[in-house]
C-alpha cells in the first residue's frame, strides 16, 4: 500500500519543515510526499529545496485558498490513500 501524504502551505517556514521531517523520519516508507505551496514568500521555498529528494512532487504558484490547494495536491496523488 502506498500513502500519498499532502501539504498544503503558505508562508509556514518553520511548520513546513517540522512536518518534512517529521514525515522522513517515520519507519513506514511507503509514501510519497507532496507539498502544494500557494506562492510563499517567507522563505518556504528554500526549505522545499533543502528537502526536494524527499518530495515526490511540489509546485508553489497562487490558488484559491486551502481546499483549492489540496485538491491540487489529490490531482496528482498516486497513492491508495490520501492524508492531509
């Protein structure tokens, strides 16, 4: 079984970074990790480069708010199961 596990953030530097790691470092690996940003500018986008061989997918661009980004997150899910 494979878990597709979204997050969604917008200017969350220090929460996007305590959940990347904390995702990475869990016993189950079968996971795929993807992170839909709403266009942060706090330097968010650094911290999904520092981690980007962990990530299976990312885009930073507008949206229409949260559910908006999930959405986009579940379009491109490939996992049995979503978890937000």
């Amino acid at each position: 079984m494979k878990l597709s596990i979204i997050t969604v953030n917008l200017n969350n530097k220090t929460g996007l970074e305590k959940t990347i790691n904390s995702v990475i470092h869990q016993t189950f690996h079968e996971y795929e990790l993807i992170i839909i940003d709403g266009g942060s500018d706090d330097g968010s986008l650094d911290i999904i480069k520092q981690y980007e061989k962990f990530i299976a997918y990312w885009i930073s661009e507008n949206d229409n708010g949260i559910y908006h980004a999930m959405n986009k997150g579940i379009r491109v899910a490939t996992g049995e199961y979503c978890y937000f």
